[in-house]
C-alpha cells in the first residue's frame, strides 16, 4: 500500500501580527520595484531555488526564473509600461507560505492579482505571481446586488 505524503499544517486565516506585516512589506516591495522600475529589487524580490511561475495578463505562463526575470525586464523597460498601484490586500497562508491576493490599480484599468510567497533564510520571497483583469470597484459594487432577486442554479460552481 502506499504511503500518504504528510499532512500538511491547515491554511491560517491570519498570521500572527509581525508575520503579517512581513508579508504584505514583500506584497508591497514588489510593487514599489515595478512602479519605481527597480529591475535590481524586482530581482531581489524573487526565490532563487525552487519553483518559481509568473501569469502576465494574457500571456503563456513562465516557469523558468530566468524567463521570469527577462519578462519583466521587457515590461519595466518599456516607455508605456503601467504605473500600478495596489490595494485590498488580503493575506493568507501557513507556515513558511503566504498567498496575498489585491487589486492592481492601472490607469487604463485594473486587476486582481494573487502573489505567492515562501519563506526562505533571508525573508519572504516571490514564487508565483499570477494577475488578470476585472471589473473596476465601481462597476463590481453596482453589479454585485442585482435590482432584483434571482434564483441560484445550485448546478453551477460559480
């Protein structure tokens, strides 16, 4: 019979406070090196061993670190690319991995992003960063509540 991999620890709801805190300073690092172009920090903000996969809005994923790296070279070089803020961060996890889940705020629009993060000897790094568009807040709020009720279809997932 095979052996069962361990069982491990149930995801948190919170983490204690300055387990938080280091986490979203990560989350928000990441942000301040795309915003500020910081290819030095981007690079810093990311784990070098280990599995690593990066979602851009409509692209093929990137698995590879080296490809994720030169991505983001290519984005932050360019005289277009977006300013990005971040906002509604939420943040969940257990011990030694951390998933922050916000929302990107573009000029042109905005995202919802989910940044994975684990925690290596010298902090807590970037493996996974996936983001894709959604409704503005406005238009989710003004959408969310329906004028009328509607009956569920209890066969849907979503």
């Amino acid at each position: 019979m095979p052996r069962r991999p361990p069982r491990l620890p149930p995801l948190l709801a919170e983490f204690d406070d300055d387990e938080r805190d280091a986490v979203l300073a990560a989350n928000r690092a990441f942000y301040r090196a795309f915003s500020d172009r910081d290819l030095e920090a981007m690079d810093r903000m990311w784990a070098t061993s280990g599995a690593v996969i990066c979602l851009h809005p409509g692209q093929s994923p990137l698995v590879d670190r080296a490809e994720i790296m030169a991505s983001w070279r290519a984005i932050m070089r360019h005289p277009e690319a977006p300013r990005v803020r971040c906002i509604g961060e939420w943040v969940t996890g257990r011990p030694g991995l951390a998933l922050v889940v916000c929302r990107e705020i573009l000029e042109q629009g905005q995202l919802m992003a989910t940044n994975s993060f684990t925690r290596q000897s010298d902090g807590w790094r970037m493996i996974g960063h996936h983001s894709g568009p959604v409704p503005s807040i406005e238009v989710a709020q003004a959408t969310a509540a329906p004028a009328t009720p509607t009956t569920r279809d209890r066969r849907k997932l979503h």
